[in-house]
C-alpha cells in the first residue's frame, strides 16, 4: 500500500497533467469543460465553507503539493489530500478512521465506498464508506434525526432519491439540523428547508473542482447502514467492489 505522501505524489502527477490538458478546473465565471459539460463555479453558493485554505480547490492544492510550494502535512486541512485506504493493509486491526470534522468532508477513508444513486439511508452510516463517495464526487446530505421533523426528513429525501452521484443520512449529534458535505466543502444551516440545499447539490455533485476521481462509479458499494454491518458482522467489508474503481492516478502509475 502506498503512504499517505507517495500516494498525494502520484496524485499530483495525474493533476498537473490533467491541469495541462486543459481539465479538471472551472472558471470562476462557469464556461464548458474539456466534454464540453459546463464548468461550475466553486463560489456559487453563499456559506459553503472550504478547507483548502488559499488554494481554492482540490486541484490547485494537489498542484501546490507537487511543485513544492508546499508539504501535505503543513495545510490548514491536511485530509484534503489524504486518500488511503486503511482496511487495505494486511495487518489492519478494524480501527475505523478518524476525521477531523463531524461529520467528515473528505481524508483516508475505508476501500469500498457507500452506494450513492440517489440513496436514502434510514440509518447512520460507516463514516468511512460515506467518504469513499465524496471522493467519487459525491454530496452528502446528513441531517441530526433530533433537530429535523419528519415531515422534513420526507422532504430532503425528494432531493436526493435518484439523483445520482448524492446520498443522504440521519447523523445523530452532528449539531446542526442540515449538513452537506462534499469533497473539501461542507454547506450547514438550521433551516431544512434552505434553498442553498439545492444549489449546493447542483454545484458540488461531480464538480470538477473537488473530485478527486474523476468518473469514478457510485453504485455497486456498501447499501446498508452502519447498525447493520454491525449486526452481520461485516463491519467495513461486506462487498468487495476494487475491481469496480476508476482511478486515474492508479492508471498513470500502472497498476
């Protein structure tokens, strides 16, 4: 398995070469990708909170890292680059990740990610499954089952059922009634009824900015919750999906 530095390395290789291809990073004023999809802006929605400090996004901050500019372990939010996965070691004791935020936008995380077609989840979720998602391009909407009525809980769920590349939650204790959170980013509010919900659901689902994996799947991962892994006595396994991924970086590395 690689260390966190060699893999952010490898990262930033991938980057830089996607960087000078002309992709992986929006204007700030929208304009079309290298597809010819529409590029996003990373600023489109009023209170998003970042974590890449004043790099601005994942690409520019992998750019940082790989020029020299500076060393993973020395950003404000260091999990912004920190991708391994720590069930993949053969020695691995069942010791789940542990993030910084709560709930988490992104660092190492667990091997197979948490099924994201528009999933609604009536349970709390592996925190290390859910990440693996955001790494695909994910949002993930979370809610405090205490401060959220469930009149209000039905009507989150309207914007996530189908909508592929999302995913939704109870996190119980998470603080604030509504939460989303995407790779780097996270948008919170008291009111489940915001509409910055649905305009950080359109600016963050596989924006190109924050996706680490670039047409990585969101299907064939984990479909169940948290309490029933621990039940089954799966835990982080359950489904062994690696010949699923698309990883860019492991393609440029060869392997």
């Amino acid at each position: 398995m690689m260390t966190t530095r060699s893999r952010s390395v490898s990262l930033a290789v991938v980057c830089v070469v996607a960087l000078a291809a002309g992709c992986g990073v929006p204007s700030s004023d929208g304009g079309a990708g290298p597809d010819g999809s529409e590029r996003r802006s990373s600023t489109a929605v009023e209170g998003v909170e970042s974590f890449y400090g004043g790099y601005g996004d994942y690409a520019g901050v992998i750019e940082a890292v790989h020029d020299g500019e500076v060393g993973a372990e020395d950003l404000d939010h260091p999990w912004v680059v920190q991708q391994d996965h720590v069930d993949a070691v053969g020695d691995w004791d069942g010791t789940m990740p542990v993030y910084e935020l709560s709930p988490p936008a992104g660092g190492n995380h667990l091997s197979v990610w948490q099924t994201c077609t528009g999933s609604v989840y009536s349970e709390p979720l592996i925190d290390g499954h859910a990440v693996h998602s955001l790494e695909h391009g994910a949002v993930w909407l979370t809610y405090d089952p205490e401060l959220v009525a469930p009149a209000h809980v039905a009507a989150l769920a309207e914007k996530i059922e189908g909508r592929d590349y999302s995913l939704m939650s109870p996190y119980p204790g998470q603080g604030v009634p509504v939460s989303l959170q995407s790779w780097g980013n996270r948008y919170q509010t008291e009111d489940p009824a915001d509409p910055n919900i649905d305009a950080y659901l359109d600016a963050y689902i596989l924006n190109e900015a924050f996706n680490p994996e670039l047409h990585a799947t969101c299907s064939g991962g984990v479909s169940h919750g948290a309490a029933e892994a621990e039940s089954s006595g799966t835990g982080a396994e359950g489904h062994d999906a690696e010949e699923d991924r698309e990883l860019p970086h492991r393609t440029a590395e060869g392997e």
